[in-house]
C-alpha cells in the first residue's frame, strides 16, 4: 500500500476542486453546478479523494452534509495549495508586468566587450523590457550611481561611500598585453624586468588604470608611464603598434595570438608577467537605498541563474 503522501501526490487538481467546492457549499449537487459538471462526475471524484486519504471526508447529519475531522484536515490542505497557486499568479503577473518596464544598466567601458552578451538573451525573453545600456569609464559610471541615474551598474571596482548591493557574477583577470614581436614575449618575467619599459594606460578615472595603480603600488614597482589614452581599443591599437605595454581585462582582448605570426600584421601577446593577471571580479551593482524595479530584480535573477562564464561568453 502506499504512503499516504504518494497517495495524495496521486490527488488530481479536478478532484481537490471537487472537494474544495463541495467542502464550502456543503452539497455535491450546489458543488456541480458551480464547476458545470455533473453530480455522478462530483460524486466520483469525491469518492477518490476519500480513497487517497483512506477515510471519509464527509458525513451526512440528517439531511446535512459536514466535513468529518480528516475532511477539515483537507480543506485547510486545499486552502493552502490554492494559496499557494495564487501567490504563483501574483508572481507571473509581476513577471509579465515587465513586459511595460525599463532597464537602465550603466556599464564601465571594460565591460563593453561583454555586456550585450549577457543582455541578449534577458532582451529575447523579455520583450517588452527597454533597455538602456549606457557605457562610461568608471569615475562616470560612479558618478551616475551617485546622483541614482541607473537600477544597475556593472564595474569591478565599487565606490566605498555609498550604500550599496554587489554581485560578482564573472571573473575579470588583468593580463599584461605586448606587440607580438616584442622580446620578452614567451619569457617568465618579474615586474622589475619591465622597469624601462614604456607603458601605455589607461585615461584618469578608468577603474582599469585603477586597478593597475593599486597593483603597481602594493609590489611597489613606479611603470615609466609613456602616454594616456581614453579606450581599450586605442590601448590596443598603440600597444600593437610597439608604442609600449599596457594592463587591460582580458575581455577586453579577444585577438591575443600565443604564436604570432608577422603575415596576419600586427598582433598582441600576454606577457608572462609574475604577480599577473591580476584577479578581479565582475560585478552588478545597485543602490540599497532605493527600491529596485521589477526590471532590475528579474535581471538580478537571470544572472544568478544563468551563471555566465568567460567561455560563455563573446571573448
Ligand atoms: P574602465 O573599467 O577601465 O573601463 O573604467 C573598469 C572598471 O571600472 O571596472
């Protein structure tokens, strides 16, 4: 025989509404009425639920139908699982309450290369969610959180003053970059080797240049600095070109090569660097001080759920 519980698992959502209507309007013929059926289809299904719980749910008191101990037992069951459908409904219709919401995420300009990536499927699954991606270096992106201009953020370096929320979702290594002709590409390196060499950052207020000013100062090493430049992609550019060596996300580089090879023109290697990459984190931010649109707690979740990864990903 089995349990009792798989004996209600068996208990179908035709036959629990048999009852819970049954149950209220203590009679099977007011019970068919209300579910448009008719009373031998309540009677049995009555009948079945009684065999799932193994005894009677009803008495017949003179003419009056009540509910036996067990069939008050049931009911209070039947008013929860109905509760629980409906708390399900309020939730689906938040859920589709997205389809009318808006999306504001302000990325860090690292984050260019793999944002859209992470925005496309939570677009497709979401319609009618407009989102507005706005990309700007840290010190803005910081800016912006300040004075409540997004629901999220995306960067890797926090401002400390304000209260706010965090989730890492994605590893960000910064790798030491070089033209692929470079001498000391494919050799072991310390930092000191590089003492002469020229270095190309990143403009004040990228948490990039940041990140690698924090590094340079904690191992105490003082990069002979050759030039600012306002992008990744002129950072790219100007290292490939032999300007110099430069920090940056590996994200941002999909192009490094391990062999370079001259006839496919310039290229970029990772340089063996010890102390590097240097091993950031990725993360969504948001103010918790302000209340989060339903937008922003569904993408919050989309990315707990989906759990990106760097190979996931575009690069
Ligand atoms: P950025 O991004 O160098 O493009 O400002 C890095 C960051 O702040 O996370």
């Amino acid at each position: 025989m089995p349990t009792l519980l798989k004996r209600l698992q068996r208990v179908t959502p035709q036959q629990l509404r048999a009852f819970e209507s049954t149950a209220r309007l203590r009679s099977v013929t007011r019970a068919a009425q209300e579910l448009h059926v008719s009373q031998p289809t309540v009677s049995i299904q009555l009948r079945e639920i009684a065999l799932a719980v193994g005894e009677p749910l009803f008495e017949t008191v003179g003419r009056q139908l009540r509910l036996t101990q067990a069939g008050e037992a049931m009911q209070d069951a039947a008013n929860e699982i109905t509760g629980c459908w409906q708390r399900f409904e309020t939730r689906m219709a938040e859920v589709h309450g997205l389809l009318r919401g808006r999306l504001r995420i302000a990325a860090v300009t690292t984050a260019e290369y793999f944002v859209p990536d992470l925005l496309g499927p939570f677009a497709a699954a979401h319609p009618g969610v407009d989102i507005e991606l706005t990309v700007e270096n840290r010190d803005r992106v910081v800016d912006r959180l300040q004075r409540s201009r997004d629901d999220l953020s995306v960067m890797m370096l926090p401002p400390d003053e304000l209260p706010l929320d965090t989730f890492p979702f994605l590893d960000n290594p910064l790798v030491v970059i070089a033209a692929a002709d470079h001498p000391l590409a494919g050799k072991r390196l310390t930092l000191s080797r590089l003492a002469k060499a020229r270095w190309l950052m990143r403009e004040p207020g990228s948490g990039t240049r940041m990140a690698a000013e924090q590094h340079f100062a904690r191992v105490g090493f003082e990069p002979h600095i050759a030039m600012s430049l306002g992008s990744n992609e002129a950072i790219k550019h100007a290292v490939s070109a032999g300007l110099g060596l430069a920090v940056v996300s590996r994200l941002a580089v999909a192009d490094i090569v391990d062999t370079p090879s001259p006839a496919r023109g310039p290229q970029l290697v990772q340089l063996k660097v010890s102390g590097f990459p240097i091993r950031r984190q990725w993360l969504l931010v948001w103010r918790r001080d302000q209340p989060m649109s339903a937008a922003a707690k569904r993408f919050v979740s989309y990315l707990r759920e989906s759990r990106p990864s760097r190979a996931s990903l575009a690069h």
